[in-house]
C-alpha cells in the first residue's frame, strides 16, 4: 500500500469524535476514508480491508515505535487475526497490537488518549 502523502492530514494527534459513512470526524474536521492516527499526527490511510494490513501499510507506526506503546487496529466490520509475523514485528519495535472492530477500536483509542496513553490508531472506515 502506497502512503498518500507527506503531509499530514490534522498535525497533532486527536480523538475520534464520530465514525461512519465511510469516514470520520474529529479535530472539527471530517474525512472520507481510513486514517492512522499517530502521536504527532493523523494521516489519510490507504487501507480499505484487513488483508491490506502488513508492514508496509504500517510504515509510520514502525517509524514512530519509539512514542508508541500501543497500536488499535480498527479492522472495520471485520474480524481480523493479525498474521504472527506483524505481530512478531511489531513486538520487536516495543508495540503491543490489539485488532478490533473499528467501532471498539475508536472508543478504546479515545479512552487510552484521553488517559495519554502512548498509544496509535490504525482505522478502517465503516459505511
């Protein structure tokens, strides 16, 4: 998967205000699409199904891992089993993977940064 851009989508971290119809809203702003939500910044990401979800699609987080303790992956409606290499990798970059539903994946990011937690967010969008 192709990241979008080099520019950040919102340049700070946010919650997650609401959720649907393809996208989410948050930091007074909407988007259409996936976003990966990282300490520093949320970002467009170009990931519509939990099949896409590998290292690649993941780069920022590995780029990130030394401010990410925790990374919420919302998997859409889908359920999702993380192959064992990610997780194995992800592990060695010091980030414990925890795949939900993006549903409880936004209420549990919410919850883990309103508690400023170290945590990232890598989520699907739901119609």
């Amino acid at each position: 998967m192709a990241e979008r851009s080099e520019i950040p989508h919102f340049p700070r971290t946010a919650s997650v205000e609401a959720y649907g119809k393809g996208g989410f809203y948050f930091g007074d702003m909407s988007h259409v699409g996936s976003l990966l939500f990282l300490p520093e910044a949320v970002w467009g990401w170009d990931v519509t199904r939990p099949d896409q979800i590998d290292r690649a699609s993941l780069k920022r987080v590995f780029d990130n891992a030394n401010a990410i303790d925790t990374l919420i992956i919302g998997t859409g409606t889908d359920v999702w089993i993380a192959p064992r290499q990610l997780r194995d990798q992800l592990r060695a970059a010091g980030v414990v993977l925890e795949p939900m539903q993006t549903g409880p994946a936004v209420r549990t990011y919410n919850i883990m940064i309103g508690e400023r937690r170290r945590v990232a967010a890598a989520l699907i969008a739901v119609p």
